[in-house]
C-alpha cells in the first residue's frame, strides 16, 4: 500500500454540497394518496413544488484527530451538515464522506423508551449508536459508573431525573468508541459538573486521536476547545479557519448587526430589550438588562460618546470615547458611589472602577445630576462590549445596579485576538523579508 | 482494516447496487437492533406481566367468541367445518397479525421521528419491528391455538395430525410477504396522509375476500380464480388445511405463497427504496 498520502489522514470530506430540503405546496399537506392514484399522477405529487436550500455549495475536510467547532446563527445550516455527515440525510449535489467508524450525538438519549429499565435502554441506544451486543455487553459496567445510575439500573427510564437522563444518555454515546464524533449543541443541557465530565470526556477523546465535529452556540467553549472554526450563514461557508479568528469574525458581524438594531432602536440603554435576535453568540449566559437595588438612586440614559461627542455604537480602536449616566437621587444622599464596568459578553470583566476606589469623598448628591466617564484613548481589542452602570453606598449597598445596559462595539482595520490591542510598532532585524 | 467501513459510510449518488434488495440487506443487517426494538415494545405492553399477556389475546378470542356465536346462532356451518370456532381460530388469529403490522406500520414513521431525525439508524428497521412485534403476539398465542386443537382432539372433534406442523412455515412465508408490504405502507405513508385509512377500509374489505369465516372450496369454483388473486388468499386456505383441516398443502399453493412472498417483498422493496431518502426528513 502507499505511504501516508493526505487522502489516508482525512477523516471528512465535504465535497461541493449542496442540500435543498424539499417544500410541498398545499396539495401535499392535504396529501392524500387516494386523490393522487385517481388523477393518475402519484409521481408529480411527489415531486416537491419547490426547495428550500439548507446548505450551498459547502467544501472542507477535516484532518483524522483534528476539534472542529462550527458556529452560526439558527438555521444557518449547522444541523444539516450534521445530519448529511451522520447519513441521516443525503446531499442533493456533491459528495460526502466519512471514513472510519462514526458516531453522532445530535440528541442525549434520543431513543431512550420511557417505560422499560435503565439496563434494556443502555443496550437498545447502544444498538442504534452502531454497537454490537457483545461490544455492549463488555462496556456495560464503565458506562454505568461513568452515568453515576448504579442504584436506579433497574428502575423503568421514566422515574430518571431529566438529569440522570442526560448522563446516561452521553455516557452510551462516548463509550461508542468512534473514529468521528459528531457533536450537536449537546453540552447545553445538563449542570455544571456534567458540563465538565464531557469537557474532560472529549479532551481524552482528543487526546485519542478521534476527530470531533462540535455545533455550538457557545462561542468560547468552540475558542477554547477547537483549534479550527467552520462558519455558517444561510447555509454557506463564511469562514473556516483557526478557532479563535473565525469566532472573531463571527462575533464581529453579529456585533455589527446588533449595533445596527441598536441604533434603529434609538440609542438603546433603556430597558425592555431582551432576548432579541436569536444569532447573538452567548445569550444568555449572563443576566442582560438585571436591575437590582433599592431604588434610593437610580441610573438613566447610559450611553457612550464618540470623539466628536455624538452618541455612537461603535468606536474605532484607539480613539476617545466617553460614558455618560444620568442619575437621580429620589432624597438627599451623603453616602453614595457612581461606578462603571466594561465587560465582555460573556461577562468577562475588562475595566471597573468607582469614585470610591478612585478616592472622591461624597458629600452630598441630591435631585438630578450627571456623570460621566472619559477614557482618552479606548484600546480594546476589536469585538462587542457591554456597560454595568452602579449607584451604591460605600458598603456596597445597592441603590441602583444595572448590568448590561449598554452594548458597544469597538472596530479595527484588523481583527487580534485577546482583549486588548495597545498601540504597537512590529520589529524585524536579520533575514526576514516580506512583500512590498 | 477500516476500508469495508469507508465505503459503507460514502453516500453515491445515484445510489448503487439493485434497489429491490437493499432495503432487504440493510435490515438483516441491523437485525440485533430490530429485535432489540421489538423486545422493548413487547416488554412496554406486558409490563403487567401475565396480565398484560392476557390483554394481548382476549381481543382475538373475543373476536372469536363473538363469530362463533353469530355465525352458529345465524347460519348452520357446514358439516366439515365443525367445531366452528375451532376453524375460526387460527384464521382469525393469523388475519390479527396482518391486520395490525400493517396498521402499525403505516404509523411507524410518525411514531418513531426523534430516532429517524437524530440518530443514524436505518429507516427499514422501523417497519420490520412493527411486523416483527405483531408476529411476535401470533406467536406467543400458539399455544392457546395448540391447546384448543389438543382438546377438541381428546373429544374426537377432530383428527389432529403431524400436518398442523406447516402452519408454523406458513406464518414465516407470511410475515415475509406482510413485511414487503409494510415497507411500501411505511414509505408512502410518510407523504400521504390518508395512508392509514386507506389501509383500514382496504383491510376490511380483504377480511371478507379471503376465506377467513369460510373455507376456499365454499367459494364457487369460477370465482376461485379471482379470489386467489388476493394475496392473503391463498395463506389463509394453507393456514385452514395445516390447523384445521389437517391435511397437507397442495405443491401449487406452497409455490404461489413463495412467490407471492416474493413479489410483495420486492415491489414493497422498490417502492420503499425510491422514497427512503425523504423518510428522514419529512417523518
């Protein structure tokens, strides 16, 4: 045989798909077969009235051992090519191929029969996950203890926590020891510490040598835990490349077009806004718009000014940039604080501070007043950002938090990665050439 | 070593290999599956235990009571197909199992979504469960059907002989043509709804075309032909000699059976073939 040809070390390949799923018109949903075998024409009625494409003309490969994380908004197409990879459904146009064996996790536990036992489910998913019955029988224990169910093996499925569940259902699928796994948005389920076990279950998987297909809407999970991003929209590729340029570019856009709803909105900062625009990468993982305190202070009308002093949605990296909140006070107040925070969207702190902890000493602060925050020269990192907003006592007592009121972009003629993006100079000495 | 998986897991299009035996294969293939499936619906429906199992044949025998009584209380039987009910038994027992793996198999699709749409299975296993379930039910009501010969052979009602031993082969020869046809069943129903009802109003109408309350020589000789053109016909005249009438099969009916298996396995094959692709999408 030949040697180690690139074609041997591939694991995927994605050949020119296309995929249209097929859209009948009324005549079908009617569907009778009884009208189409009297008119004569059971073939036309199953021909769809149209397609609707789900992917377009989509090309990659992956290399055997190779973490990819595909990002996108809903209906992008994620699932799709999840679907077309795991033979559950067929390209329209192009080809598909998976060499070695496959398993795919597009749903814990999807198959498990809530009415027999534990045991009896084990083997069925194990079956449908491509196992044999001896190869089952031999992981039985190891998937039993990774799930934690020993005591309820027995119990029928449905007194299971929807947990307990969950756990059993992706200990079968990793213990399906597969060459390539495919991952749908499974971690979203289950708490904390079964997050973890699965984190640590793919490392090993990587470790191992299996090659790992990860849809996900959690944007740092696919920075962190691939090294390579594919990104879909509207069913075609956008970008495919290291993990954390893509999920850059991604962000960015979605960025873009929230900023772009930001300001049809009209400055935005006010509150009922919530849960908007289903392509924002981490929803949801933080509190957006929260809002707690007593209420003896209150914090209005945050927004951000531009160098020239006109409210904007975004700034350039490097240039001024102001924040501004007006506050009340509903009685006089001797004891109190302003502060600001810049976080990321997924609640990463980059800046706070106080005028507490910058050292002004309150006096007295009644009736309506404003404050503001100027930063000379803003040198984030290209990328989305939020603004909390706090009016407290000096113990720490609330009178007005407000998390997230404000989001922000800062742009840059080139993406870096990281948080910060200083002003830099590149230095080159010795035998190093570069075009132009 | 993992050549044979690679090409297994390359979707050609169009697809190879003779579409007629395919669906076929991949079923034999995913046997384990199949009967792992069919054991959980089992076990999900005898959850009660020997009462569940009860459930399971007080509709044939109350069917049976209420045939046997009509039909003596209305009719007089013919002299040679006395005890009536003893006739009726296996008929209306093997014509349950068709009736309901094709009744089921025309839901089988819609029941089973999630597992079509999130996990790798083949779709034909779905089918041969619901065929492999309801033959399953025939089955384990044999013995019932064995004690009642036994008994009416103890009071000389009749004459049991080693004949009764084809009926067995004569349920398998069935459960392939029934299987052939519950792939076409399963496969259209997808696209059309009125699959079911069609098969409803078209298995009541089969239930008084066969001779399932008579016997085939009843029929007069120059209907006789077009009877046997109904598929079941000829299974239900076969399963009439091996449990009732004790007497063997004709050669000609064994070779009409095979083939009529044949037939309805791969028409339902081909039918299924040419619309599984869509099974996963618009189940």
């Amino acid at each position: 045989m030949s040697q180690t040809s690139p074609s041997s070390r591939r694991a995927v390949v994605v050949d020119h798909v296309t995929k249209l799923y097929r859209r009948y018109g009324r005549k079908h949903t009617v569907g009778s077969l009884k009208s189409a075998l009297l008119a004569g024409r059971a073939r036309q009625s199953l021909s769809p009235d149209s397609a609707v494409p789900a992917l377009v003309d989509v090309s990659f490969e992956v290399t055997r051992g190779e973490t990819v994380g595909i990002v996108g908004p809903n209906g992008s197409g994620k699932s799709t090519l999840l679907k077309l990879l795991a033979g559950i459904v067929r390209p329209t146009d192009g080809r598909v191929a998976v060499e070695g064996r496959l398993g795919a996790l597009l749903e814990l536990g999807a198959g498990f029969h809530p009415e027999i036992s534990g045991r009896e489910n084990i083997e069925i998913n194990g079956l449908l996950l491509g196992l044999t019955r001896r190869q089952i029988a031999e992981r039985f224990d190891e998937i039993v203890r990774f799930a934690e169910l020993e005591e309820f093996l027995d119990a029928p499925l449905k007194t299971y926590s929807s947990g307990m569940a969950v756990r059993l259902g992706f200990s079968i699928a990793a213990h399906s020891d597969p060459d390539v796994l495919l991952v749908d948005e499974v971690l979203a389920v289950g708490d904390e510490r079964f997050a973890h076990r699965c984190l640590e279950k793919f490392a090993e998987f990587e470790r191992a040598g299996v090659t790992l297909l990860l849809v996900s809407h959690d944007l740092a999970l696919v920075s962190d835990r691939c090294r390579r991003a594919l990104w879909l929209d509207h069913g075609r590729l956008l970008a495919d490349g290291p993990a954390a340029q893509t999920v850059a570019r991604y962000r960015e856009r979605v960025a873009r077009e929230e900023g772009k709803a930001r300001l049809d909105e009209g400055g935005g900062g006010e509150r009922g806004r919530g849960g908007r625009g289903e392509g924002r990468g981490d929803a949801g993982t933080r509190g957006r718009g929260e809002r707690i305190g007593s209420g003896a202070a209150t914090a209005e009308g945050v927004r951000l000014l531009d160098a020239g002093g006109r409210p904007a949605g975004s700034v350039p990296c490097g240039e001024a940039a102001r924040l501004e909140m007006e506050v009340h006070a509903a009685a006089p107040l001797s004891d109190f604080v302003f502060g600001f925070a810049i976080t990321t969207v997924s609640g990463t702190v980059v800046f706070g501070s106080n005028t507490d902890l910058e050292g002004f000493e309150p006096v007295q602060f009644k009736g309506r007043a404003q404050v503001s925050l100027e930063i000379p020269s803003l040198t984030l990192a290209p990328g989305v950002y939020c603004v909390d907003v706090a009016v407290h006592a000096r113990d720490g007592a609330p009178y007005d938090y407000r998390r997230d009121v404000l989001r922000f972009e800062v742009t840059a003629d080139r993406p870096s990665t990281g948080l910060w993006s200083p002003p830099r100079r590149w230095g080159f000495e010795g035998a190093i050439a570069w075009k132009k | 070593m993992q050549r044979a998986e690679v090409t297994s897991t390359v979707y050609r299009l169009p697809s190879s290999g003779p579409a007629v035996i395919t669906p076929l294969r991949r079923a034999w293939r995913q046997r384990a599956l199949v009967v792992a499936l069919t054991r959980r619906e089992l076990a999900a429906r005898y959850r009660g235990g020997a009462l569940g199992y009860f459930w399971s044949l007080a509709n044939p025998l109350l069917l049976l009571l209420v045939y046997a009584t009509v039909f003596r209380l209305v009719f007089t039987p013919r002299a040679d197909v006395r005890p009536y009910s003893l006739f009726l038994f296996s008929g209306v027992l093997t014509w349950g199992f068709v009736s309901s793996a094709l009744l089921d198999a025309a839901e089988t699709f819609r029941a089973n979504g999630p597992l079509l749409r999130k996990t790798t299975v083949a779709p034909e296993v779905f089918p041969a469960v619901a065929v492999g379930a309801r033959l399953s039910h025939l089955l384990l009501a044999l013995p019932v059907l064995a004690a009642a010969i036994l008994v009416a052979g103890v009071l000389r009602s009749v004459s049991a002989g080693p004949q009764a031993l084809a009926f067995p082969v004569v349920i398998l020869l069935l459960a392939l043509a029934v299987f052939g046809i519950a792939l076409a069943i399963s496969s259209l129903a997808v696209h059309f709804g009125d699959v079911r009802d069609l098969v409803a109003n078209l298995l009541t109408l089969a239930f008084f075309l066969t001779p399932i309350l008579y016997p085939i020589d009843s029929v007069p000789e120059r209907f006789r032909p077009w009877l046997r053109a109904n598929p079941f016909a000829t299974f239900f005249s076969a399963v009439h000699d091996s449990a009732f009438f004790f007497r063997p099969i004709p050669v000609a009916d064994w070779l009409w059976m095979t083939a009529t298996a044949a037939v309805c396995l791969g028409v339902g094959a081909a039918i299924f073939e040419r619309l599984r692709d869509s099974i996963a999408e618009e189940a």
